[in-house]
C-alpha cells in the first residue's frame, strides 16, 4: 500500500508552458495522474489564487555544512529554499570543513545533510591540485559533477586549478558524461589594486581591481579545453558582457559549454552601490548598469541557459559590515530565498517572461544536473514538487522574513520586489505555506547514479 492520495486542483498550472486549470492526483512523492479542465467542485485548501508550476531548482548555493555551520547549514538553507519556491538545491564543494574533495569528505557531507533535507538536495564534488585519484570515488559515490577554481578561492583548501590539472581532470570527468564547473577568472600580469588600496570602502574600486578581462580570459581557456576533452563545461556566475561574443561563437562550435548568470548580477548595478555596502561583494563583482542590461539580452536570447543564486552568507564579522572595508569583507551574496521574486522583477519586460523563468530556473537546470526525467515538470510520473505563488503581489525584502543565516548581510533587504511564494510542495508534502513551516525533512538526496 501506498501513501494516500492527494488531489490537488488549480485554474492556473504551469504545463508545457501554458497556464491551464487542471487536477493532479499525488501518490508516494509523485504525480499519479493529471486531468486537465475546470473542476467546480473542488473544496480543497490549497489557494487558488496565483500560479501551480513546478519548484525551482538553484545550482549554485553554499551549504557550509559542516565544519562552517555558522556562516550556513543544511537547517537554514534548506527552510530558506522552501520559502522561496526552491525544491531543489545543490551544494558546492568549498566553504565546508572539510572541502569535498574526496570521498571521505563527500560521507562527511552527505551524513550533516540528512539530518535536515527540508528540499532535495545534490552536490558537486571539487577540483584542485592534487585530487585527481580522488574523482572517479566521487563519481561512484554520486556528486552530480565538479567545481574548480581558475583562481584563488578564498579558501587555501580550496587552491585553483592551473591549465594542467583542469586538463587531467576534464579527461576523467568527460569519460563520467558528467560536468565541470568553473569559477573563471584568471590572474592578470599587470593588475591595478591601486584603487582599492587608497579607497577600501569603494564599491567601483573593487570593481575595477577584478575587469572583465579576467573572466574573458579564464573562459578562453576554459572553451579551449571543452573542445579539447570533449568534457561538459560550465561558466558559473558570469559578470562580463564582453564574453559574450566569443561565447555566441562557442554555440556554433556545438561545444558542450554552459553559461550560468546570478540574479544580482541582472537587478544591482556599480552605479547604485554606496562606499562601505560590503554586501554587495562577490566576485566576480557586480558591473555597471549597462552591462547588467547586457546580460540580460543574453538570458532573453538564450545565450545565458540557467540561473543560481550563489547563496554564500557568512558572518558580520567577516562581512566586514562595521568597517565597510572591501578588502576585508567576505565575497559573497545572500539570497537564497529570493531566486523566484528577484527574477521575476528582473523579467518582467521580457518577452514571454513566465516561459523564460521555468527554462533559466527549472528545466536547464534540471537537465544540466541529469534529472529532468523526473523533475521539472508538471505530468504524471514525475516527482511532485511544485510551488504556488502569486506573480502579481509584491513585497518589500525585510530580514525577518528571511531564513537563511545571517540575512542581515543580504543586499536586498528593504528593495522592493514582485512574486509571493504562499505554498512550496516537496515530494507531495506541504513544507511551506503562508509565512510558516508546515512538514519539515520532506526532500531527498539527488544522487548521480543512484
């Protein structure tokens, strides 16, 4: 015997990309059956105001967890994914103790995981010097792909990967069919910190101490070696238009490369950042306003494929929030929870917006990470996690709302944004609703392979 069967009916389901009324019928986590059409009847307490699509899935979160578990946990994270229509999350390799680089750390992660998986969640595995006899344990143990660094992490148990060792591994990972992920940015000869060092509390110095040439060169080398290995690669959080170019010609290589842009890197611009709002930092930083406006007509092309947040909280301390110094604070911005309304608010003159936020936040992500024959999509057999918001309400950001750590270090509080989450289901169970945690440890563990 199976779980009981849930019905859930609403006039406004995201399927195919047509919004239609329709009744799904869930049994053990999954979509049983679905009926398009009205039903009059229906005396459920599910909303049936706003929009039933599938949950969003983000790529690019740091966990922490564990060793790190006061910058982020699996706890935090997770909750805080649920209440922003997240079903899905995978976690990067780095800011953990220790770093998963190999499979007794991966063990490590996933036993911290387990203990609060309140939406799935997957892994990457890393990429450093030194770990290639470490990469095909991995893989049998089931990260869903690598991360590597082509410069300094932050973190030295996480050292960057030079052309040598991104090469070996490439080789490794491609005979896997699975993909390598890439921070790129590269060392220039002759950069300039000299802006930094005589204005620390400087967003457009900090800006201007990592140009676009070293994302522009580090995705050279990156494509170059695509082609060479044959291996799936990834750019992750691309910040500089001027890539774009060389990037259209990568499409017509059909080389099996990726580009994956961040939210804040599409709704803040350099120009809006005042001296000291070290939450703001990441890297690569954010540009100007011309070159978000930039990246945007490669998210609408469909030159830019997916989306992540990117989620890296830590600390005030670390953040620097006292001094302001941007040679001090931490990189890295907090905004989980606010995947779905913030690219939203961003798409909102796009042309079929709705259609662009299930592909850039559902369906290539889920493809990206091999699991888009049961997740993504609204129709029978397919696991039945999905949100129900409301695309027309907007909200002002506050901490309180926010449940991830240290929100005081999240640069969209007091912006105002458009798309209300009021329901997020995972595995057929209500995990979120109006403002509240309903059923908590509702995910899984996404495994590759297994």
């Amino acid at each position: 015997m199976g779980e009981k069967i849930m019905e859930v009916y609403h006039p406004q389901v995201l399927i195919d990309n047509q919004l239609q009324a329709a009744t799904l019928e869930v049994l053990d986590g999954k979509i049983a059956d679905l009926r398009i059409g009205k039903k009059d009847d229906y005396q459920g307490d599910l909303p049936q105001s706003g929009i039933l699509m599938p949950g969003l899935v983000d790529i690019h979160v740091h966990v922490n967890e564990p060793g790190n578990t006061d910058w982020e946990g699996f706890d935090n994270a997770t909750k805080a994914a649920a209440a922003g229509g997240i079903t899905s999350i995978v976690d990067m390799p780095l800011n953990s103790i220790p770093v998963t680089t190999n499979v007794a750390a991966f063990e490590q992660k996933l036993e911290a995981a387990r203990k609060n998986l309140h939406v799935n969640v997957g892994f990457w595995g890393g990429v450093v010097p030194g770990n290639h006899a470490d990469l095909k344990g991995l893989v049998d143990a089931g990260v869903l792909g690598f991360k590597a660094f082509m410069v300094h992490s932050g973190l030295d148990e996480f050292p960057n990967s030079d052309r040598q060792t991104l090469a070996r591994a490439m080789y490794e990972i491609a005979d896997a069919g699975l993909p390598l992920l890439a921070h790129c940015e590269v060392e220039l000869e002759e950069g300039d910190d000299s802006g930094m060092t005589a204005y620390p509390r400087s967003h457009d110095a900090w800006m201007k101490s990592r140009p676009q040439k070293m994302e522009i060169d580090a995705i050279s080398q990156l494509l170059e070696l695509c082609i060479q290995t044959r291996c799936r690669a990834h750019v992750v959080h691309l910040s500089a238009s001027e890539a774009l170019p060389m990037l259209e010609i990568a499409m017509l290589t059909n080389a099996p490369f990726t580009i994956e842009t961040a939210p804040h890197y599409l709704l803040f611009a350099n120009e809006q950042i005042e001296d000291g709002a070290v939450q703001y930092k990441c890297a690569p930083p954010i540009r100007e306003a011309e070159n978000a406006r930039k990246l945007l007509e490669a998210v609408e092309s469909g030159l830019i494929t997916m989306i992540g947040t990117d989620h890296s909280p830590a600390p005030p301390s670390l953040k620097a929030l006292e001094s302001g110094d941007f040679t001090k604070a931490w990189g890295g911005i907090a905004s989980l929870q606010l995947l779905l309304p913030a690219m939203w608010t961003v798409l909102q003159k796009s042309p079929e917006p709705l259609a662009l936020l299930n592909a850039l936040c559902i369906t290539k992500p889920y493809e990206f990470i091999g699991q888009d024959k049961q997740k993504g999509k609204i129709a029978e057999g397919y696991d039945a996690d999905f949100v129900i918001w409301e695309p027309q309400k907007s909200f002002v950001v506050a901490a309180s709302d926010l449940h991830f750590r240290h929100k005081e270090t999240c640069p969209y509080i007091g912006r105002e944004l458009q798309g209300k989450v009021l329901q997020t289901y995972v595995n057929g169970k209500l995990v979120y609703s109006n403002d509240s945690f309903i059923e908590l440890n509702a995910g899984k563990l996404i495994l590759n392979g297994k």
